[in-house]
C-alpha cells in the first residue's frame, strides 16, 4: 500500500507584499521551502515533462538536466 504524503502550505506575502507560497518538508526535500507561485508554476510544468518523459517509450535512459525558468527578476 502506497502511504501518501500531505502537502502543508502557507500562504503568505514577502516584504514587498507579493504572493509567497512557504511549502513545509515537501515531498521532494524534508527542508521549508519558500517560492513565489510564478516558480512554482515553472517547477511543476517541469515535473509534469519528465514524468511524460519517463513514461514515453523510446526515450533513451540516462542523465539529464532540464532548464527551469526563464524570468531573471532576482526572485
């Protein structure tokens, strides 16, 4: 049997009262993280290629690094 694992989120604003979304021990790293939705967004089109990716037949095995992003705000 699968155990799934909760997502906790606060959402929240940063100094600059933008949107910030504080993700608590997600299911990729057991640290807070914090992320604005725009980067969030990006991230998750990202995972949603590789797991197509990896289901794909015919897609060779082996290392690959994938660009996440293309804003370059300092945010």
């Amino acid at each position: 049997m699968v155990r799934k694992k909760e997502i906790e989120v606060t959402l929240t604003r940063d100094r600059h009262e933008r949107s910030l979304v504080v993700v608590r021990e997600s299911p990729l790293s057991s640290l807070d993280i914090e992320i604005y939705p725009h980067r969030l967004r990006e991230i998750a089109a990202v995972l949603v290629k590789i797991a197509d990716e990896a289901e794909a037949g015919g897609v060779p095995q082996g290392k690959r690094t994938y660009q996440v992003g293309s804003r370059d705000e300092g945010i």
